[in-house]
C-alpha cells in the first residue's frame, strides 16, 4: 500500500469534483504563496505517513516471531 500516492491523489480528487478539504487548502496555499499552511501541511502529511509507518513496523513485529529476540541468551 502506497500511503503517500493515496494522499497526493486525494488532492487532485478533491481539485477534479470539487470537494473542499485539506487538498484544497493545499493548493490555495501555493497559488497565494501561503508558506506557514504549505509548511503546516507537508508537515502534519509527514507525521501522518511515519506514524503510519512505525504502526506497520510494530504490527509486523508483533505478528512475525522470528523478528523477536530470546532474552534469556539462546539462539
């Protein structure tokens, strides 16, 4: 799953029918050169996909038991 692709189609999704939303704000912000919302929102999309990320990670290494290590010194 590409996170990140979602994300951008979203904005041309919201643009192509219309829809107000975050996307919206996004490109009203770089046709007004807008820097603190462009800033404010490639930052809260950042957090967004490594927060999204780190959730996979632990799931992934919560599912998987050949990803844990013994701590009682075996191999």
């Amino acid at each position: 799953l590409q996170l990140g692709a979602i994300i951008a189609f979203a904005i041309i999704t919201e643009t192509v029918f219309q829809w107000p939303g975050v996307g919206l704000l996004f490109i009203n912000a770089i046709q007004f050169v807008d820097i603190p919302v462009m800033a404010a929102y490639l930052m809260l999309i950042s957090v967004m996909f490594v927060g999204i990320n780190l959730i996979v990670d632990l799931l992934y290494f919560w599912v998987d038991p050949r990803l844990r290590v013994d701590r009682a010194g075996g191999h």
